[in-house]
C-alpha cells in the first residue's frame, strides 16, 4: 500500500499512473484498456485526468474504457445513472472515443440481463482484456458491485446490492427508498483479470474496511481480500484511511 499525506496527492499519483501508461502505449501505437470506477472517491482523479488532457495533451482517442457496474433497473440518461456520472465527470471532458466506452447495460430487461452480461465479458476479451483497473472500496468491502458472499471466480452479473451499500447511496436518491435493489457488474473473477489493480481509498470512514482487506485472510465476507495474491495490485491511501493499519 502506498500512504499519501492528502486525497489530492494519491489522486495525483493515481492519475499519473494512468497517464503514464496511456503514453507509454500511445507512444507504442497500441490502444490502452482502462477499467473504471464511480462513486466519489475517483472523482478527483479523473478531474486531474481532465487537466492532463487540456493541459499536456494526454491523448485519449486510444483509450478503450470498461466501466465496473450499473444499477438496474436503470436508464442511461436517468441522472442517477452511472453512465450519467461517467459522462459528466470524465467522459465528455477528454477525446474518448464515445464508441471506446463501455458501461454494463441498466436498461435492459430482466430476461436478457444475463445475455447481456455474457456480451459484456465477450467486448473486454475482445478488447484484449483490462490493462489497468482503477477501483473504488465500499464500507461493505465491495469493489464494483460484488457484495459480500460474492464468488473469488465471478463474472458480470446480475446482483443484489447490500442494505449499507444502498444507505450509503441514499443521499443521491432522495432516499434509500428509491435507490434500486439490483445492479450489474463486472465480477471478481473479471476484475482479477486486469494486468495492472489500483484501488483507491479515501478517509476516516473508510479505515475499517482498508485494515480488514489489507489484514485479513482472503473471505468473501470481505471480498476486497479476494483480489489479495493478484500479481500487481496496490493500495492507494490518505491518512484518514490508513488510520487503522
Ligand atoms: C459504489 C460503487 C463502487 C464504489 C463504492 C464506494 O457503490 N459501485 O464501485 O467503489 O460504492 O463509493 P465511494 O467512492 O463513494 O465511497
């Protein structure tokens, strides 16, 4: 894990990564698979993305992007949509190809959320695979949307979302009433997959998740613990979540 003195500094850093590695492919002719997350905590990397982009000229147009997970049911341009928050935060901000990015389907009925699911993994393999996942950790241990009792081996599926992981997303829904029960995301099995995992984590409330994923054995009570063992996967953290390591 990597301890940083701010938020601003492990987004910097996460950031830099990111574009090091888009250079570096660039450079090489060769496109660049990104997984990404949403929630608040990637927020400020991908503004520091944006400035790269308008600032240095960090080059987009051979980037391929994955997101992690949608909510279902849920309409693309529903504003509570992850591929609402994608395209504000990140998206319609830098030269990304609009047919270079993906996000699981939230619209699609219950029958063909499966088939959908199936073309979802079918797009990344065909994209080569994820060169560079960029993670998210929910108070539950998730990442995407993979609750506790997901399986270390899963795919993108259809899941259930756990009561913390809708309290925590009830501010954005006038309620957690209306935040929806289901979503669709990549699985563990999937995210294992990514040649390079950075997971980033930010303050205090945060902490007791992060000591449990970095200090306890893989389980899949906490299945952050599940991608331990991965080959290439960091931690990036500010003071307030790494308090309890
Ligand atoms: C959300 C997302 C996750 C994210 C997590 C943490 O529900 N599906 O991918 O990592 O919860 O959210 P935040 O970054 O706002 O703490």
């Amino acid at each position: 894990a990597l301890l940083f003195d701010s938020a601003a500094d492990a987004d910097s850093h996460a950031a830099l990564v990111v574009a090091g590695l888009v250079r570096e492919r660039n450079s090489g002719g060769q496109r660049t698979v990104l997984g990404l997350p949403t929630g608040s905590t990637p927020i400020g990397v991908y503004r520091e993305l944006i400035r790269l982009h308008k600032e240095e000229g960090l080059d987009f147009s051979n980037v391929v992007t994955f997101n992690l997970d949608e909510y279902w049911p849920m309409p693309a341009e529903d504003r509570h949509s992850y591929h609402h928050f994608m395209r504000e935060t990140f998206f319609d901000h830098v030269n990304l190809k609009p047919e270079n990015t993906h996000l699981p389907p939230g619209d699609v009925p219950r029958r063909d959320v499966d088939a959908a699911c199936a073309e979802y993994e079918a797009k990344i393999r065909k994209a080569g695979g994820i060169d560079l996942q960029l993670l998210g950790i929910g108070r539950t241990g998730h990442v995407g949307f993979n609750e506790p009792g997901s399986p270390p081996d899963g795919r993108t599926r259809f899941v259930t979302l756990d009561p913390l992981t809708r309290a925590d997303a009830a501010p954005g829904f006038f309620g957690e009433e209306n935040v929806p029960l289901h979503a669709i995301t990549m699985g563990v099995g999937t995210i294992r997959e990514a040649k390079k995992v950075l997971i980033l984590a930010l303050g205090e409330h945060k902490a007791p998740v992060v000591r449990s994923a970095l200090e306890d054995a893989p389980t899949d009570r906490v299945p952050a613990t599940l991608l331990n063992g991965h080959p290439d996967l960091t931690y990036l953290l500010d003071r307030g979540a790494a308090a309890e390591l």
